[in-house]
C-alpha cells in the first residue's frame, strides 16, 4: 500500500485537514480563557463594554439610532 493512498481521520491525505481543526481548538480555547478571565478577574467588565460597543455599530449600520 503506497503511502499517498492512506487517509487520516478526516478522510483527507494530508495533513492539511488536522491544522485545520487544530485552529479552530486553538480559537475555541483563547475565546473560553478571555470569558473565565474577564468573569474571574474583572466581573465581566470587557465583555459588557464590547456587547454594548458591538450593538452601536449594529444600530449605526443599519439605520435604527
């Protein structure tokens, strides 16, 4: 059996599918790090301001200051 023939896991040859999904781990956990941080640490106080700053663009975009 020639090795280019072997499939991971995935279902593809390279590896290419393994980093893949190795970010979106990597993502996932900085992501779940900055919550714990921010509600250990900080009582939410990042993640209340970037809701509410994230609502103003909404609202300024679509038209409904």
């Amino acid at each position: 059996m020639l090795l280019s023939t072997i499939k991971n896991v995935y279902g593809r040859r390279s590896a290419c599918a393994i980093a893949l999904a190795m970010r979106y781990v990597i993502v996932i956990a900085a992501i779940a790090f900055f919550l714990i941080w921010d509600g250990l640490y900080n009582q939410g106080r990042y993640l209340d301001i970037s809701v509410r700053e994230l609502n103003h663009v909404v609202r300024y975009v679509t038209g409904k200051a």
